[in-house]
C-alpha cells in the first residue's frame, strides 16, 4: 500500500507558540487526596483504546456488515447509506466554464473552473472563501441563502480572463452541502437536520436546492444548482477525473464521512430502472457507526455532555473535532485525582475544548529532548508551567487518542474495501484501487495517517496491500463539485 501527503503540511495545521513562561499559572479549585497516580490512569486508558488486530478485524467485518443492511433498507442500520444519484462520473471530455459552492462550516466557498476537455483538461480555477457571520447560523433560511447567494454573485461578477461562458448558456454550479440530506436526485435532497452549530430555522424538511435557487433568483444571479454532493462526494468526483481507479473517498477533518462506488444491483433499497453506468456513489455517513468501537469512560463522558447524545460515536473517536477534548478530558481527571499539576487543577483545563486538535498534534512534531514546545503550548492554552516528565505523560496520552482513532478511520476503510471485494471479486483486491483522501486531520496529523495507514495493512497483508493507494486529494470536493455540474450539465455533453 501507498501513502502520500503534503511534506510542508503539519507547519500550516500545528500552531506554533512561543510564549516565556515567566508569570504564575491561573489556577482554581484544590484537587482531592491524592489516591491514584497519573500512570494508572494512562495504563488504564491505553488497555481501553487499545486496537489490537482482532479489534480491527471485528470493527471491519461490522462495517462491512452494517453497509449491507444499510443498502436493504432505510433505517436498517446506524449507516444511513444515503444514494447520490451521482450515476455518472467525470470523463475529462468535460468543456466550458462551471462553478461550485462548497458549505460546509462557518465559511463557504465559491469556486469556478474553465475546462478544457481531453487535450487542454482543467485550463484554470479561481476560488474564495467567505465567512458566515455568527448570527445567520441561528438566523432564517432566507436570510443565510441570501447571504451565500450574495457572496456568489459578486464572485461571478469578477468573472473574465481565461473563464468564458458560452454565448446564450446559464451558468451552473455544483452545490457541496455538508449537511444530512435526503437526496431525491441529483439536483434536490431535503435537509434532514443541520450540524455543526447550525441551528437556522425554516431549512428542516426543505429541498435545500430550491432554498439557493430561489436566494439566487433574488439576487437576479444567472445560475442553477446542476448538482447537489456532499464533501465526500465530491472528493470522489474530483480526484476520480485524474484517476480512473479511484474507488473509495474519506473525510477526515474537523468531521468525517466516506463514499464509495456501488453496483445499482446491490441496493435492495433501491426502486426504479437503473443508470446507463449500472453504478453510482453510495454517502455512507459512517461517522454515525458504532459497532464494537473501543470506548472508555471519556468518551462516554464527552458523548453525554455532547449536543447530540449517543450518535455519531465513530466520529467523535476519529475526527478532528474531538480528539483534543478526549485528551483535555484525560488531564483532567489525572489534575483532579493524581495531582498531575500540582495541587490545582489550572482554571483553563475544565473548559470544554479548550485543547484542539491542532494542539495535541503540534505537541507530537516536538522532538527535542526537554520538549520545549509541548511546555509553551501547555503555558500558553492550559495555563501550566511543566517539568519535562509531565510533558513526557501528556505525549503519550496524545498518541494513544490519535492512534486509536488512525486505526479506527483504517479498519472503516477496510470495511468497505471488503464489502465492494465481496459482492465483485478481484475488482477492489485484484488490481490497483485509489482511496482518495480530503480533509485537515488526514493532511496535516502524520502520526495519525501513519497508523491508519499501519492499520490497513495489518488488516489486508502485503500482498492484497500492494494494489491499496491511500493518496491525498487535497480540495478535491471544491472542483468535484464543479465537474458533477459540467458532468450533469443540463445542455448534456454537447462539449
């Protein structure tokens, strides 16, 4: 198996500090006795995250087996296994000028690309990014459609250079909505809630499509949606327009979800006639799996206290959202019960989230022998002057959350490479299979890619190995997204 990434990446993700820890510590509340030590919590949590090769195993062979009851009917596992009706995949014959708008968080972005078919293919792109005031989060649905649908026609309107519409043409857009969906075809799909701190009244229940198209019209913008993706999706789309074998896409970011390529006559679930293709995109949204997860009391902690209780469990062990407070959540219990500080516990230490991912991750790239940047960010986010031993401990509790959660995300892979394997063999192990990868904890966390990467080839072996390419596709959504509307375009593929 192959594993690439960017070299320069953990500079840009890892927040560098350099703060002099010369006054004292913030600290409140006096710690209990002291009866248990900081190393029995750390032993304690390494037996409960351990992920030995059985583990993998059983969590595959779940994955596998949740995505086929997922397929036989809504509802018929924690795997929603959502259709995208995305029955047609770039080809590179794509011509002309097509957009995307990517929501996804509390940014959007606008993009547009100029293709250039076979001989000249991507000719060039543009892109920028907007932020998404506080306020339309938990504003109207008109209000925050507006808002996007303003930001894209003033992107539209700087349009010239190499980007040329063709004469008598409306303009169109792939639409990356990272938000559940229930999609009813490829330009349509009804929200089935919002996430990720979105709270924006009259959406639930309504064709997202029709909300932007409707925006845009107010906007007198000269635009479509000609296709609807999520991230994952369009990752897929993106990367496959280089790549004929690419196969599989994953998200592991602040989030995570994965998409794959599907047979039309392995859905049960699925009425009406079948594609020309006889395949399409199958968005699993596997970060609600949660069969057999190794979980220990801080997740089950940081999952009651969480906004939504019991779901997405297999994405609050892997995703950039939750590591860091897996791990703030550790110190804590090792500051109240084994004195880790002291006899404080630091006042910035019992903040939800106060430690990131970003944190923990830069603390691992610390290779000096005093590991001195693991002692500025510890000053500089919980408030603590350190000794190198207490350092040492904070290391290890950060490396066993990341590699507990690289070897989840690579069994997850696995399970779906084993479930195309099972119902088409020799198609996934018997030659070269791409599994495109998107998304910042994936791009810039090395120690989490590697054990993922340790993961997949523990559970496959080196032979089947050999044929797995797990390669970045770095915004691979942004022009996915775009190519699905050049792809579906509704003048069809007069190019």
């Amino acid at each position: 198996m192959s594993i690439t990434a960017s070299p320069q990446a953990v500079r840009s993700f890892c927040i560098t500090r350099s703060a002099k820890m010369v006054s004292r510590p913030k600290v409140v509340m006096a710690v209990r006795s002291n009866t248990i030590s900081a190393a029995s919590i750390l032993t304690k949590l390494q037996k409960d995250c351990a992920t030995p090769l059985p583990v993998l195993r059983h969590m595959a062979d779940a994955m596998a087996h949740d995505m086929r009851a997922g397929l036989a009917t809504d509802g018929g596992s924690d795997l929603k296994m959502i259709l995208s009706y995305v029955d047609a995949l770039p080809t590179g014959n794509e011509k002309g000028l097509f957009y995307a708008l990517d929501l996804g968080g509390t940014n959007f972005r606008v993009l547009r690309v100029q293709l250039g078919g076979k001989e000249e293919g991507v000719i060039s792109t543009e892109f920028e990014q907007v932020s998404i005031p506080p306020e339309l989060m938990f504003g109207t649905s008109e209000e925050l459609f507006d808002f996007i649908a303003s930001g894209l026609a003033k992107f539209a309107q700087k349009e010239g250079g190499k980007f040329h519409l063709q004469q008598g043409r409306t303009r169109e857009t792939g639409f990356t909505f990272s938000f559940p969906v229930k999609q009813t075809s490829i330009d349509s799909g009804i929200l089935i809630k919002w996430t990720k701190g979105f709270a924006v009244s009259g959406t639930a229940g309504k064709d997202v499509v029709a909300c932007l198209n409707e925006a845009m019209k107010r906007q007198e913008l000269d635009m479509r949606v000609s296709a609807l993706v999520n991230d994952a999706v369009g990752t897929l789309a993106g990367a496959r327009y280089w790549d004929d074998d690419v196969m599989v896409a994953v998200i592991l970011g602040t989030g995570t979800n994965a998409c794959y390529v599907e047979r039309m006559d392995a859905i049960p679930k699925l009425q009406g006639p079948s594609s020309k293709s006889g395949s399409t995109i199958v968005n699993t949204e596997w970060g609600s799996f949660s069969n057999g997860l190794p979980l220990t009391e801080f997740d089950r902690e940081m999952d009651a206290e969480s906004i939504n209780p019991h779901e997405q469990i297999f994405e609050k062990t892997i995703s950039g959202m939750y590591l860091g407070e897996i791990v703030r959540r550790v110190l804590l219990r090792m500051a109240e019960g084994a004195e880790l500080f002291g006899h404080f516990v630091p006042e910035k230490l019992l903040m939800p989230f106060a430690l990131r991912t970003p944190d923990i991750c830069a603390m691992q790239q610390d290779m000096s022998k005093d590991l001195e940047e693991v002692g500025s960010i510890l000053y500089d986010v919980i408030g603590v002057n350190s000794s190198t031993n207490l350092r040492k401990v904070v290391i290890d509790v950060c490396n066993t959350i990341a590699k507990r959660g690289g070897r989840l995300a690579g069994a997850g892979i696995v399970g779906i490479l084993q479930k195309m394997e099972h119902d088409s063999k020799g198609l996934i192990f018997g030659k070269r299979t791409v599994v495109a990868m998107d998304g910042g904890l994936y791009e810039h966390y090395p120690q989490y890619r590697r054990y993922l990467q340790e993961a997949v080839s523990e559970l496959l072996g080196p032979e089947i190995s050999r044929n797995i390419v797990i390669e970045h596709s770095k915004d691979g959504s942004g022009i996915g997204a775009a190519l699905l509307a050049a792809t579906n375009s509704k003048y069809g593929h007069d190019f």
